[in-house]
C-alpha cells in the first residue's frame, strides 16, 4: 500500500514536470520549488480505549514558473498520501494554480488563462476561466479587470463541471493610481454555484407523508466593494474597504486603519472594523437571524536601537449588548521574542503566552524552539479554566542556498491530550535560473 501511494506521487509529479519541462525548454528563466515532508503521529482508537493507532503522512508541494518574453507558465501542485493506516482517501492531489499568463501584451494588455486564485477586491476565490487586465492613461493610472470562469471544486480536481448556468464566477475591477501615494479600486463578483438536490418528506393536503426532491436555486453571492489606500509623505499610511452584499442587501464589511510613524522608531496604529456575517445568498443559514459586530482599538510600537521591536495592542468587540476587551503585547527581533495576549468578557476569559527563538549553529546547521501556554475559561457558563501548552524544537540542515532539510518535534497537553507528540521531516529545494 506505501509503495503504491509513493508510485502514484511521484507519477503525478513526474507528469508535471515532463510537461513544465517541455513547456520550459526554449524558456528564458525558469523558477522551481520542490518540497516533500514526512509527518507522523499517534491517534487514540476511542475514547474509552487505550488502544493507538500509528499514522505516517507524506506531502509534496511542486511550484513551477517557466517565462519566455512576454509569456510565463505557472503551477502549483500539492499531493499527500498514507504512508501507515489509511485515512480517506489514502491519496489526494490538489492543483491550486495551472495557467498561462501573457503580460503587458501590446503594453497594455495583462491576461491569465486556467486555474488561478483571484485578489480583485470582492473578487476573491479558486476559478477556472480566463482574467484581463486593461492598462489605460499616459502612466497607466487606469485599470480595468474582468474575469470569468466556473468556480473551482473544492477539490481541486479536474472534474465534475457543472453548465456554467449552475457553476460560474464573474465579474469585474476598475483602480485608479493617477494621484501619487492614492490608490482607489471599486470592484464587483457574482458567483452562481447550484446545492446539491436532497429529498426530504412533506405532506399532502391529507397529511399523507411523501418524498419530495429540493432543488434550490443557484445564486449564491453578488457583491461590490470599494477600497481606499493613501501614503503620506511615505511614512503614514491610511487603508479602508467598505464591501455591499447586493443579494442579502445589506453592508457585510467596513474597514479602516491608520498607521502614523511619529519618529524613526515610534509608530502609532488606530483602526475600526463593522463586520456582519457574510453568507450566501442560497445558503440555509440566511433563514437564520444574524447580528453584527465592531472592533476598534488601536496600538503602539517601538524599535530599540538593538534592533527589538517592543508593542501593545488593545481593542474592543462591540456585540449586541455585550463587549469583549483584546489586548496584546510584547517583543519581537529576528532571533527572539515574546508575547502576551489577553481576553475578556463576552467571547470569554483567557491569557496566553508564547515565545520562540532562532540560532545559527553554524554556517549550515540552524535551531529553533517555540513554546506556547495558554490558561483559558469558555465563557460564563463554565467554572473551571483549562490549561494548554504546547511547543516545538526543530533543526534545520542548509547545505547551499538552493536545498535544506528541516526536521522538527512537536507535543501539546490538554484536557483531552494527556500528551500529543508529532514529528516531520522535510526536504526543500529551490531552483532559479536564466538561460
């Protein structure tokens, strides 16, 4: 069964890469990144058991970026697969990006066709279908995008289409960089993707029972946004979004945040978020009664001359008549750090700690340790507080700058854990070259 699962691993990406290869060979650069992880772990047969049983996981991660000219190739390929005691499926694979890209074709024209993650404002999702991007102005300082496509299986799989009717994604974004610092984009999605039919059992006039089949009808999600971004003098930077839910006619998203640097090393943050669940349209929860909530709050952070970053945070969520207080603080620099974080009221009471730190051994051989604990009390319904700690050591082996492998020890103790100890061993390898 191992043997079979890594033939059918190493099949897939062997096809990958024969086809990447042949799409590369009169490539002017090529950027490849190859990863394989091990991960194991014991799980308990059941609850009133001592009985364990042994898991082994394997994970490969492929991306693939091929160029030439104007046009580039892109991929990124994930498959995993039992290595001990089968779980699911045993083996899997997952493409999250198989496209072609053409860029500034008759400089002014971006165009991406085949499976690509849309970042459009409202516009965000897995789609299979085709994205333009028209560049318009003296500087280009207008940008029109348009996309549209089937809206991809939460598999990541090539199959299982449904008519596009039932099964698509479109929409659009027009931004606007004419003024220097300002950046503004009003964006807009409609997405239709049909539930699965059930049956369920109603009654006649004369109460006699009988199976009906419920279709219901495909719209899911039709929205438009508006985000803001302004750079001051190159050192404050302001950012806000209002985002509308035309189906369910209502403001689901507003956001703002400000960030003044008052010194070289002093910076102050301020923000305020409006947030209300944003479900679709054709979704069973919107029957349900939905409420809103509010954040605001704001946050201080200074750098040493020693290069460590000391910050605090606080904020609080406003609910229907019930506050929740947030507040986070500490030290960071690249090689250590600290933080504390606290909660309280409605969303409950906790306190959590945590650090990490890093340490070159030697020229190629690196550490790290992480240790987390948290005390917390799952609101006012409960009278005891649970307790969680958990940490990781790791090493990490870099012969040269393109390979390195990574090996790393876990454990977490709870209430339900007595003691959870995992452990993963990875190779990485990166490849950039120009022909």
């Amino acid at each position: 069964m191992k043997t079979l699962y890594i033939f059918k691993s190493s099949i897939l990406l062997f096809f990958v890469i024969s086809f990447s290869s042949s799409v590369s060979i009169n490539a002017q650069s090529l950027n490849m990144r190859f990863s394989t992880q091990v991960y194991g772990w014991e799980r308990a047969d059941s609850i009133n058991s001592d009985s364990k049983t042994a898991h082994l996981r394997s994970y490969q991660n492929l991306l693939i970026d091929a160029s030439k000219d104007k046009w580039s190739f892109n991929t990124l390929v994930q498959t995993d697969a039992d290595l001990m005691n089968k779980i699911g499926k045993g083996f899997d694979y997952r493409f999250y990006n198989l496209y072609i890209k053409g860029s500034n074709l008759f400089n002014v024209l971006d165009v991406k066709l085949g499976r690509q993650y849309l970042f459009s404002g409202v516009g965000t999702g897995a789609m299979d279908g085709l994205h333009l991007k028209l560049k318009a102005g003296e500087h280009k300082e207008y940008q029109f995008t348009v996309f549209g496509g089937s809206i991809t299986g939460t598999d990541y799989e090539f199959s299982g289409y449904a008519p596009f009717s039932e099964n698509s994604i479109y929409g659009g974004n027009f931004s606007y960089y004419g003024i220097r610092d300002f950046y503004a984009s009003v964006s807009y999605i409609n997405r239709h993707k049909k539930p699965e039919p059930y049956t369920a059992i109603r009654y006649d006039s004369l109460f006699n029972p009988y199976q009906k089949v419920i279709s219901t009808d495909s719209p899911e999600d039709q929205l438009m946004g508006i985000d803001l971004n302004y750079t001051y003098n190159k050192r404050h930077y302001f950012f806000g979004k209002l985002y509308y839910d035309i189906n369910n006619e209502k403001l689901y998203r507003g956001d703002f945040n400000a960030n003044l640097l008052v010194t070289d090393n002093l910076r102050f943050t301020g923000f305020y978020s409006y947030h209300q669940p944003q479900i679709r349209y054709n979704s069973i929860f919107s029957t349900f009664a939905q409420s809103e909530y509010q954040e605001a709050g704001g946050g201080v952070d200074y750098t040493l001359k020693n290069g460590i970053n000391i910050y605090g945070k606080i904020s609080d969520v406003f609910y229907t008549d019930e506050n929740s207080i947030k507040l986070q603080a500490g030290f960071s620099h690249p090689s250590y750090g600290l933080s504390y974080t606290h909660y309280s009221g409605y969303s409950g009471e906790s306190n959590g700690l945590g650090g990490y730190y890093y340490r070159k051994l030697a020229d190629i051989l690196s550490m790290n340790l992480g240790l987390n604990y948290s005390n917390y009390r799952l609101g006012e319904y409960s009278t005891e507080k649970e307790n969680v700690f958990s940490g990781l050591l790791g090493l990490t082996y870099r012969p040269n700058t393109q390979l390195s492998f990574d090996a790393q020890g876990q454990f977490i103790t709870n209430r339900i854990y007595k003691t959870d100890v995992r452990f993963l061993i990875g190779v990485n390898y990166w490849l950039f070259t120009k022909f």
